[in-house]
C-alpha cells in the first residue's frame, strides 16, 4: 500500500508536461509576432516603393 502511494505521489513526470506546454505556448506566441511584425514590414517596404 505505501509503494501505491508513494508512485501517486509521485510528481516527476509532471514538471516535463508544464515544460512542453510553455514551450508550446511561447513558440505560439512567436508565430504570432512574427507574422504581424513581417505584414508591417512588409505593408512599410510595399509603402517605400510606391513612394520611389
């Protein structure tokens, strides 16, 4: 009955999913910005050349 316990107890595994979910949710977040910071150069290059 104590090993039951002691393996439920047992919180190791989970530190590697908080990890992965992170990960995830920073690579989400860098998709992000990078897509809408890539459409704003691009709309100020767009802007440039049709200036030029």
């Amino acid at each position: 009955m104590k090993t039951l316990v002691s393996l439920l107890r047992d919180d190791s595994g989970a530190t590697m999913v908080e990890y992965g979910i992170m990960v995830a949710l920073i690579a989400a977040v860098c998709i992000v910005l990078v897509m809408t910071l890539g459409q704003n150069v691009s709309n100020a290059f767009n802007s440039v050349n049709t200036q030029l």
